[in-house]
C-alpha cells in the first residue's frame, strides 16, 4: 500500500523533521508546504531528513491566515501535487506540529483492512455546542474578507452586515457540515476534490467568503457527493478540544497515557516551547 502523508507547516522545522524520518518507509511519500510567509532554507532542511524519505518540497508557496481561504488553497495545492505525482492508495494530511502515535506498519495494516473508506470527522449545521450561539451558521451566512482584512476587521464587516439584515444560503441546496480539517482519504476522493471544485467555480467562490473555510468545504462537499456512503465519521487524530475557543490544547507530557492508550493514528498539537518530553516520551514509543 503506498501512502502519501501531506504536511502544512509554518514553523517549528526540528519538529517537521522528527516527523518525516519517524514516518520514512519504501511505502510513504511526503508533499510538504511551507507557509511562504516564513523563512526556511531549503537546502538545509533536506540535509536532515532520513535517506529513505521521498520528500518533495512544493516550488510554489502561499502565504496562509488562519481563518481564510488561504488554508483551503494549501490543502488543495497539497492534494493536486501528490496527484500529479503519482497515484497513492491514501493520502493524510496532517500539519507540521502533529506526531504519530501508530507505527506505519499498524496504519497499513488498518486501512488495508477498512480499504475504501473515507476517514474525516463531520457533524451537522447548526450544531450549538460545538461552534456557539448560532451554531456554525454565522461563518457563511455573512460574507468573511479574512485573507483580505484580516480576521478583526473581517469580524467588524460582518457586523455590519448583520445590521443591514442581509444573510446567505448555503450553496447548492446542500446540508451544511462542519468538522475538523484533517483527513485520510482514497485516490479517487482526493481526485474527486478537485476536479468538482475546478468545475465548480460558484462553490469555489462560496466558500472563499466563508470564515474558517476549512472546517466547512470538506465535509460539507463530501458529505454531498457519492463519497457519502463510504465516509467514517473518524479522522483518526487524537485532539484535545476540552480547554474550548478556536485552536486545541498543546498536549504535554501530562496528557501521555491518553495518547499512548488512544486508537487513533496521529495526535496534536505539540509545541517545544511548552513541552519537549511529550514528544521524546512518544519517539521512544515509536521505537
């Protein structure tokens, strides 16, 4: 089975390489991004992976606010890049502060026996107690200039908007889903990603003025499309939430047993400037 890991990464590049070289296997090839708004030398980040890494580093780098389109456009550079490249039983996107709490071995194994499915986690809009007041509506109801104006004044636009009483409609006549951006998905899916979203200029356009984009566009696409069926309500990542607001919990050496002892293939997020022994603790876990 040959796999194709994507990777968005903005920092932390000691990390991305731990990543990379617990990963490298005949088996597995790597797409990385790198934010084009941060600095990296690309020469000297090649010099510290594993000989065995199929690394390919993206000539092509965009810059990406969170909250904007911008990191839809990443994921979806990612995808047609390992499409062009070849053709990969599955492809996982994870992002450059994960780490892997399974073998490649155990991976394999598992998606050799669930070959077929679509692994990402979604849920219903409207859904009050994950995405507040308002259920999740609010991030397409309004139009969102984030990669514009930035997610303060883009806030500020839409308030504006709610005076006036104006509001959109999801697009399409579909049911709207939320969930987490991560995935592991098929060829066929990927492929199918993007070639409907290349067809389909209007869905495009949607979701660019959406907020958070990349929360809404996979499931919501993928929940309305023939995929339907073989989609597992798993992304297989083990992600705190439980501190609540926007971005989860940096796990530390506390949050140990639950990794260890967790089903799932990958957990995050780790930071070194909050807690090193985590990750040491789940390399010699790898071994």
């Amino acid at each position: 089975m040959k796999l194709a890991y994507l990777i968005l990464a903005h920092e932390h590049f000691e990390h991305l390489v731990k990543i990379v070289n617990t990963l490298a296997s005949e088996e597995v090839t790597f797409f990385i991004h790198i934010d084009s708004q941060t600095e990296v030398n690309y020469l000297t980040l090649k010099s510290q992976f594993s000989d065995k890494a199929d690394v390919h580093l993206p000539e092509k780098r965009l810059a990406i606010n969170w909250g904007g389109y911008s990191m839809v456009e990443g994921i979806l550079h990612l995808l047609n890049e390992a499409i062009k490249h070849g053709h990969y039983d599955y492809l996982s996107l994870i992002s450059g502060q994960d780490f892997p709490i399974k073998s490649n071995q155990t991976i394999v194994t598992y998606l050799q026996e669930h070959a077929g499915h679509e692994f990402i986690e979604y849920f219903s809009i409207p859904d009050f107690t994950r995405w507040g007041p308002a259920g999740g509506a609010d991030r397409y109801n309004y139009y969102w200039l984030v990669d514009d104006l930035g997610m303060e004044r883009a806030h500020l636009f839409v308030q504006a908007q709610r005076m006036e009483g104006s509001k959109r409609t999801f697009p399409n006549g579909w049911q709207p889903y939320g969930g987490s951006m991560w995935f592991t998905i098929t060829y066929a899916c990927a492929k199918y990603i993007c070639e409907y979203l290349t067809a389909h200029i209007d869905i495009d356009i949607f979701f660019r003025l959406t907020c958070i984009p990349d929360e809404l566009l996979m499931p919501s696409l993928l929940l309305n499309s023939p995929f339907r069926k073989a989609i597992v309500n798993n992304n297989l990542r083990y992600i705190d939430w439980t501190e609540g607001g926007y971005h989860p919990k940096t796990l530390t050496i506390k949050d140990w047993v639950k990794i260890k002892n967790s089903n799932r293939h990958f957990a995050r997020k780790f930071d070194y400037k909050v807690d090193r022994q985590i990750v040491y603790a789940l390399e010699k876990f790898m071994e």
